[in-house]
C-alpha cells in the first residue's frame, strides 16, 4: 500500500507549458504531479494569453515573475535561476507538442507531454534522440496507463493464465461530439483542423491511449493493419469522427480498434478485451478497479482492486492508495504515472541507471509507437482501407 513513504527530501522544482484557465486537461496534470509530493509547481506557461497566465498562475500560488507569456522566456530565465526549473509537462494542442519538446530537452529539462507526442514519426524520433543524447526523461501521458487492474492484467498475461494471445478488441468510442459541438467549444474546434490536431482525429485523441494500453499489456508487435475512417459530420473532413481498424500481429494474433467520438449515448466505452488460448480477460474504464477473468468452462470472475489474491504488480512503486472496496480512479491514475516520472528522473540525475532499468513508465518510445500507428492508419484509410505494413 502507498503510504507517502518515498517522497524526496526536497521535490522536483516542475513547470507546465498550456494546461491554463479552462483548458480540459491542466488540473490533471498538476493534481497527479504533486499528489505524492515528488515534484512541485515552481513556473509556468499556461496559456497562450499572457495576462491570463499571469492571473491563473498567481492564483495557483506562484510568484508572478514565474508566470511566463510564452514558453521559449519561461526556458531561458529559469535556466538563469539558481532555483530555476528541473523539469516540465507539455499539454498544449497537438501542434506545438514537438518545438517545445525539443526547446525543452535542449535547455536541459526532463519532459512529460502529452498525446499525440507529435505529427510525425521522424519528429518523435528526433525527440527519442535528443532526450538520449541529453541523458533526460521523456514521459508521455497515457494516463490511463497507471491503473493498478491493468497492472495486474499485464502480470497474468506475463505469466501465461491466458495461454497464448490471439485475439485483442479495443474501443474508445464516446459520444461527445455526435454533432458539431466544435462551433461553440474552443478545444473541440481546434481538434477539428489539422493544422492544430494533426493527421487525425479521433484515432490520435482517443485510439492512441488503448492503442497504448494493448501493447503494455501484451508486448506484441504490429505486422500490418487496415483502417476506415470517415467523418459523420461532415464539416470535420479530412479528419474523421469514427475509425475502425483491424490489425495483425507478428505472433499471429489479430485485433480490431474502434475510434468514436459520435457513439451516441456512450459516456467513455474505453474498453480492452484479451483473448487468449484459455481464457480472457476485460477491462473498462468506467469501472477501472475490476477486471474481467473468463476462463473457458468456468464461470467468469470479477477481480477486485487491493485484493490478495492479486500479483503483486511493479517492484519499488505500489501502486494501490486505499484498500479493495473504495473506488480509485482517473487521478489515482495520473499520480501513479507521475510518480513514476518523478523517481525516473531522480535517478537519471544521479546516474541510478540499475533504478531507471527497473523503472516502467511511459516514455517517448511508447510515444513514437503511437504517432507510427496515426501515420500506418491515415495511409491506409486514405488509400482505400488498403493492409499497410508497420
Ligand atoms: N492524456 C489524456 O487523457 C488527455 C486528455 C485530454 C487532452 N489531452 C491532450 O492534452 C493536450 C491539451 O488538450 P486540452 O484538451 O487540455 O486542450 P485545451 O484547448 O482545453 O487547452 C489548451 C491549453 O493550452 C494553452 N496553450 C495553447 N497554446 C499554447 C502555447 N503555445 N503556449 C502555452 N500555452 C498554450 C491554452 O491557452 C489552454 O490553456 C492535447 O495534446 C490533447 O490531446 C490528453
């Protein structure tokens, strides 16, 4: 059970660039970042309106000085500091994730940024690079990804209580813009153009994450996939609406993605289904302490989080925060995540590189894999729904 135990003596000095005044995803990063006291918000970018920034930073507790009107000024000052930034999350529209990366990484700070972590393939590798070459940590917040239930479905796949993968469903297909709600929301218009949001829609909003989450799960690689996507509000074309993908795996397993954002009715349905030789397993984000265990023959079972009859799951970092029967969730999620982040750095600082070895998180790999499969789908889809190699 996490108990606050591990904190540092003195937390990681953090910043954020976008996550302002009414963005959708600011809180969850600065919730899940100092929940455990790791690292602490010392500066910040947030907004592309500087006297916006400036009042939502003071009224976080910051020093107006370290409330910066753009993200390039919040870099080189703080480097000019004694007490100058460590390290900083990026959650900014998709289109500007790669300059302030990179400016980032160049003025030598740890990075955790969003999803899609870029455009192109070529830029998340050139971000690979330069983070390597930097010795600096790269997170990208899959932020589903620190649920303790997927956890334990990683281990029982690990360990073989499914028998051999064969089959992997995935969905995230919620309703929220089953009509253009874009004319009247701000962060639904500029996901809408792909000058801001890129090659994608919803396959890089949405798919990304269980994309994600299929490969921490399983380890399997992609041989080819094909992809459908197509926009039922119309205005939203190029990009699409709705996606559906079927994929093969190397190992020969296959799967299928659905993408939505116009399931009518749905609430989230970000669901993952693993098949395997004997039995099968199932998680849903909507009731993210349990997880589905079918064994063929026997009546299907619903495991419970913090229970004892677990794995226990990643040495050095537990994951569960109060005991089986409350319900954890979305910022649990997060700060397990961050809390990773947090001790990742630590040791690259100190050169800890047998704790770094130890350490899972997210990092720009799992990011490159996921702007691979946004470029295998756009070319597929706009070829006719044609196989793609990976
Ligand atoms: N991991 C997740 O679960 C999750 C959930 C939602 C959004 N996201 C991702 O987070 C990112 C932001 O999404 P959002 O929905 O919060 O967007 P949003 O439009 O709600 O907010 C964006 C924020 O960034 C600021 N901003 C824009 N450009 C900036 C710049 N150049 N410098 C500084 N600040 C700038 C805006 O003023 C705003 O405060 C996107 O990449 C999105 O895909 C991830």
């Amino acid at each position: 059970m996490f108990n606050e135990e591990m904190r540092f003596a003195v937390p990681i000095r953090w910043a954020m660039v976008g996550g302002g005044r009414g963005s959708e995803i600011g809180h969850a990063h600065r919730a899940g970042a100092q929940r455990d006291g790791l690292l602490q918000l010392v500066a910040g970018a947030f907004d592309i309106d500087p006297q916006r920034c400036r009042d939502f930073g003071t009224r976080l507790g910051l020093a107006g000085e370290r409330c910066y009107a753009d993200y390039a000024s919040m870099f080189s000052q703080e480097a000019a500091r004694a007490d100058g930034i460590q390290a900083v999350s990026i959650a900014t529209p998709n289109a500007t994730h790669y300059a302030i990366s990179k400016a980032a990484l160049e003025a030598g700070l740890h990075v955790i940024c969003e999803k899609p972590v870029t455009f192109t393939a070529d830029e998340a590798q050139d971000l690979q690079r330069t983070a390597r070459a930097a010795n600096r940590i790269f997170g990208v917040m899959y932020g589903y990804a620190g649920f303790p239930m997927l956890h334990q479905a990683r281990e029982m796949i690990r360990r073989g209580d499914l028998g051999a993968v064969r089959v992997i469903n995935m969905q995230f297909a919620h309703g929220f813009h089953n009509t253009g709600i874009e004319r009247h929301s701000a962060g639904a218009q500029w996901r809408m153009n792909p000058a801001v949001s890129g090659p994608s829609f919803v396959l890089g909003d949405l798919g990304t994450h269980t994309w994600f989450l299929a490969g921490m799960l399983t380890g399997l690689e992609v041989e080819r996939l094909c992809c459908m996507r197509q926009s039922f509000v119309k205005s939203r074309t190029p990009l699409e609406d709705n996606a559906h993908v079927m994929l093969q795996f190397k190992n020969g397993a296959v799967g299928t993605l659905w993408a939505s954002a116009i399931n009518a009715g749905s609430m989230h349905q970000q669901k993952i289904r693993i098949v395997g030789e004997k039995a099968s397993i199932e998680w849903w984000d909507e009731h993210p302490n349990q997880l589905r265990y079918e064994v063929q023959g026997q009546p299907a079972q619903v495991l419970e989080r913090g229970m004892g009859y677990l794995y226990n799951e990643v040495p050095g970092v537990s994951a569960n925060r109060i005991g089986g029967g409350h319900a954890e969730g979305f910022f649990e999620s997060w700060a397990n995540l961050y809390h990773r982040f947090a001790l990742a750095m630590a040791a690259a600082d100190c050169g800890d590189q047998a704790t770094l070895d130890g350490l899972w998180y997210p990092d720009i790999g799992a990011g490159l894999e996921g702007v691979r499969l946004l470029e295998c789908c756009v070319e597929s889809a706009d070829n006719g729904a044609c196989w793609v190699d990976w």
